[in-house]
DNA sequence: GAACTCGGTAAACACCGTTCACTGAGGCCG
DNA sequence: CGGCCTCAGTGAACGGTGTTTACCGAGTTC
C-alpha cells in the first residue's frame, strides 16, 4: 500500500505535527505565539530542525494560510452543499453566517489571512478565488438573476469585471457547471464584488471591534445586511405586489 | 510663559521625540520595526530609558494609536471644511477619498488602528467616533435627509440605533450644531452605519489585497460606490426627472 | 545645603529568528 | 554484506528582542 520510504513517511507525519502545532498555537494564544522554538518544543524536535521543512518563519506563516484557506474553503462548500439545491436565498444565509461565525471564532486566524500587510497568500486574492468566488458564481448559476440589474456599470469598471466574469465562468465550469454570459452578466459580477465588499466590511468591523458604537445584536445586523443583498438582487422571491 | 520647570520641558520634548520616531519607524519600516531599542537609539537614549514614559511597548504602540487618530481626525476635518458647506455629495466624496488616500499611502498605520486584533484601541468605537461619526453626522446636519428611508429598521437593531442616534445628536451638539431626532432618524442612522461597512470594507480589502480578482481601477470603484451611497439617500440632488 | 524626585544608565535574563558545522540513521548500489 | 550518499535533527553561536534590576546624578524642593 504505502509506496513512500521510511523517511518519507516519517517526514510527512512531522510535517502535519508541524502544521497542527503553529495552527494550535495560533488559535490559542495568537500570532506572536507562533514561534519556532514554541512549535518545535511541542513537536518535540529543536528548532533549526524546522528549516528542513520551511524557508523561515515567514514561509511556515504563509503555508499556514493555505491550510486555513482550505479548512474554510471546505467548511464554507459543505455548508453550501447542506442546503436545497434550488433555495438560492438560503444558500446565501448559510454561507455568509457560516463565514461570520467562523471569522469571530477565529479572529487571529482571520486576521492573519484576511487582513496581513505583508502579502502571504500566494498571489492577488488567489485564495479567495477558491473560497467564495465559485460559491457565488454557483449560486447564480443555480438560479440565475431573474431581470438584468437596472443601471450598467461605468466604462472605467467594464474591462475589469469583464475580466472577473470569465474568471467565474471558468471557475464555475470546472464544477461542472454552464453558465452563460447572459447570465451572469457584468451588473451582477459588480453586484457580487459590492456583496463581498459588505460582507468583508461588517465581519472585519466585527472582529476588530471597530464599530463606531457597541452593537449588542450584531447578528440581526448581519442578517439584515444579508437580506438587503438579496432584496437587491430581486431573489427574495415575492410573489408579485401591486 | 513657559511655567513648567525645567525637567517637565525635557520630558515633554523627549516624549514627542518618541512619539515622532515611533511613527516614522512604523511608516517607513513597518509594525514590526517599532522597536523599543530602534526608537531609542533614534532619540538618543537607551531602551530601559523608555519605561519611564511608557509601561510597556503595547502601551507604546496605542498611544501612537491615538496620535494616528487624531491626525487622521485632523486630516478629515480640514478636507471637510475645504468644501462648499452646503454641497453634502461634494463632502461625502472628498473625506470618502482623503480616508482612502491616507489608507493607502499608509497601511500599517492603517492596519494598526483598523486591523488589529488586540484592542490596542482605548474603548470600543471610541476613536472611530472622533473621526467618522461627528463628520457623518455634520454632513446630515448640514443637509437633512430629504426624505425617510423608506423601510423601517427591524426592532432587535431598533435600541441600539436609537443609543447611536443620541450619542451623534450629542456629538454634533458639542460642535455647536443642532439636529433633531426627526432629521437624524433610525432610517438614517442605519444608512450611515452601512455606508462606513462599504466604505471601510472597500479600503481594508484595497490595502490588504484581498479583492476577488485585480482591480485595475479600484478608484473608479471606490467612487461609483460613494455614489450609489448618495444615490440611496437621494441626495444627489438630480433635478426633477420624468 | 540636605533630602528627595526621577530620567537615564549598564548589566542581566529569557526569549526570538537564523546560520553553521556536525552527527547518525535511512536508503541505494556494487 | 560493505561503502557511500542523503538528509532530518542537533548544539552552539550571533545578533536581535522586551523587560527587570540596581544604581547614578542632575533637577527640584524645603
């Protein structure tokens, strides 16, 4: 079964004890607890040890957001496949509170992939492409805007969007799903980077606690926001109104 | 004039020394150069000297927190005062900018006040609330709401907007203008809420890099969500259409 | 002028990231 | 099997960090 050599198999369990080690201490006691010697006395190895498997700390950091971006990427698709297929508005809610509840409960780990300076993730919002961009395009793809938003975008925005909407095409497609251009036109490409700007915007302010005044019930604020989205997008499905 | 004594002079100067080089380390060089022993070879003294102005370098680091706000207050303030006092879109624009601007040409202070985990800030909101909250609320009062937002705010958000409506009332007052609860209503005070949502999630998500795909022209971006801000509030004064 | 305050110092402690020469077990090949 | 090479892991070291401690000496007060 096992076709690696002794070491190779030795390595990569010292690997993963690496990485659940600096995770834990992550999640536990911060980012600046994150420390070589720390995570290596844990391991059980030395230090220096650690430069078999990482360029520097900076590095171990870097793969660290990775493994989060795959953990959240992961909880965030289970929890989009738990919903009804077909229930576009619940689909969103579950996402979204899913991604606040994970953010406030896992501020250190938010903050290092979500608001780090320093460019850790790989490339250009490379990592949120995985996370939430097919999980939008997937949403409108299994139920598509029903009317074209009403105002078009500027000519300064049309080349990027235009852009962004191929990059979810194809990232759509490669879940094995069709979507048409028509579709997911550039009014809703605006729309979803708009929802993700409020989204990003609220869980952040939440997590940083830079509300201008003490929100007792931030969750009913979130929601709302949630459904404002919606309401936006004309998915809440009312039925006709005078 | 001067009636401090000799040592009070020395140390009032020592301590704006500090204070400039810890700023000017944290601009140039970043969070992590803001070091105890590099600011005070700067100034001149040595790292032991520090305690006797500072308990600790968090302690350090959230006075220079403050020194940040206040200027960034400062900064907002005087953009504010260069407009026409009675074009509000004009307004909103021009600190909507200033506070993007200043983000971008200094992100770890940004970071630092906006981005951090650790409450380095004194109490929840409270610098927030000399800088946007005042300016938000001047702007209303300058020039009230033409209309009520139509939708009424959900009840579980209803006590907590109505304890933020109060508190910018009061802090409009203190700046010697008056507006009624009539003026800055809930409707209101929900809008405004959001609109530091966009505005703040926009900026984090420009400084931090995490923007779903590369925006080529995120000022463009920038602006047209200022306007679909004002557009919402119907203050854009558009002349009668059909 | 004595007593006191207090900014500044040097030395030390425990920690940090990182480099380096070295060891020794694992794997490969004749 | 023996010899060689690879490479995870080591201990020591370097220069850096925040922080504590005992001490000095100028500024201030009485």
């Amino acid at each position: 079964m096992t076709e690696a050599t002794r070491r190779e198999r030795l390595r990569a369990e010292t690997e993963r004890d690496i990485r659940r080690t600096a995770r834990a201490l992550l999640v536990e006691r911060g980012a600046d607890a994150v420390t070589l010697r720390a995570i290596a006395r844990a391991v059980g190895i030395t230090a220096p040890a650690l430069y078999r498997y990482y360029d520097s700390r900076e590095d171990l950091l870097a793969r660290l957001c990775d493994d989060i971006c795959g953990d959240l990427d992961r909880a965030l698709s289970a929890e989009l496949d738990a919903q009804a297929s077909d229930d576009v508005p619940a689909q969103v809610f579950a996402v979204g509170r899913r991604f606040r509840k994970w953010a406030l409960a896992h501020p250190s780990e938010f903050a290092l992939v979500f608001a780090s300076t320093d460019g850790r993730v790989k490339e250009e919002g490379d990592q949120f492409g995985k996370i939430f961009l097919q999980l939008a395009a997937g949403l409108v793809a299994a139920h598509p805007f029903p009317k074209p938003v009403p105002e078009d975008v500027p000519e300064s925005l049309e080349a990027d969007l235009r852009a962004f909407q191929h990059v979810m095409i194809e990232t759509v497609r490669e879940r094995g799903v069709e979507i048409d251009e028509d579709v997911l036109h550039l009014g809703a490409i605006y729309h979803i980077l708009q929802s993700w700007v409020r989204l990003y915007g609220h869980v952040a302010l939440e997590v940083f606690g830079r509300f201008p005044f003490v929100v007792s019930n931030p969750e009913a604020m979130f929601d709302r926001m949630l459904g404002q989205m919606l309401g936006e997008l004309s998915l809440t499905h009312r039925p006709d109104r005078p």
